[in-house]
C-alpha cells in the first residue's frame, strides 16, 4: 500500500508550528526558572539585610545596657550624687547600692536602698518595686547568723 504523499508546503507549515511551539515552551520554562532564581536571591538578600538589622539593634542594645553597668557603679563618683561615696555599697541586685549613710564618721544614722538608673527607662522592674514596698511597710528587720 502506497504512502500519500505530503505536499511541501503543508510540511513547511507543520514545521514552523513545531519551530513556533518549541520556541514559547522555552520561553516560558525560562522566564519560570528566572522568576524562581530571583526570589530565590531576593529573599536571600532580604535574610542578609534583614539579619544585619537584627545585629544593628542587638549590638545598640548590649551597649546600652553595659553602659547603664557601668554608669550605675560608677554613680557615687559623679557630681550632684546625693551621699557620700564612702557610705555606699554596691550589690547590683535587686537594687543598685545600700548605703550607710555616716558609716565614714563611724555613725551610721541611717540605711538607704538606692536604686540608679540611666538612659530612657526608669521605671522600676517588679522585682525593685516588691523591695521598695516592703521597705516602706517597714517589713525589714534584722538578723544575725553565728556559724
């Protein structure tokens, strides 16, 4: 049995359709693998910018905090700090300092718990205010332990 044969001009139009659809197929498998690498770069990008913000803020913040250490230690030595700086003892928690106010002149009148602060922050935490309460209720005594 005879093959029909196809006329060439039906061949030309057959190939350039093929030509035509294998050409889009790879533009869009293209344009869909670009698309893909770019979010891929961008969100990387985005974890990079968004990470060095992160460490920005965390660094700002452990200085802020050393610098409040060492302004509260060093608070007795600045002008204006209203006892002497002999009397005071540092103890950092849960208040700054308890001073003994004329321990220097070996006369000690009075105990104050003194609580420093520095930068924008001064409230107190629960902790402090829990100290502060007891201590203006008058629940403070002492106790002495022989060993």
């Amino acid at each position: 049995m005879p093959v029909p044969e196809i006329p060439q001009f039906t061949l030309l139009i057959i190939l350039l359709v093929l030509t035509a659809f294998l050409c889009l197929f790879f533009l869009l498998v293209g344009r869909r693998i670009g698309l893909s690498q770019g979010r891929k770069q961008e969100a990387a990008e985005w974890k990079g910018r968004r990470l060095e913000e992160i460490v920005r803020a965390r660094l700002k913040q452990s200085r802020a905090v050393l610098g409040g250490l060492v302004s509260e230690q060093i608070a007795p030595l600045l002008p204006g700090f209203p006892f002497d700086p002999g009397d005071c003892r540092f103890i950092g928690k849960p208040v700054d300092f308890i001073v003994f106010r004329g321990m220097n002149e070996k006369n000690i009148r009075e105990l104050i718990f003194l609580e420093v602060k520095t930068g924008a922050s001064r409230a107190l935490s629960d902790q402090e205010k829990r100290l502060r309460d007891a201590v203006e209720a008058g629940r403070v005594r002492w106790v002495q332990f022989d060993v």
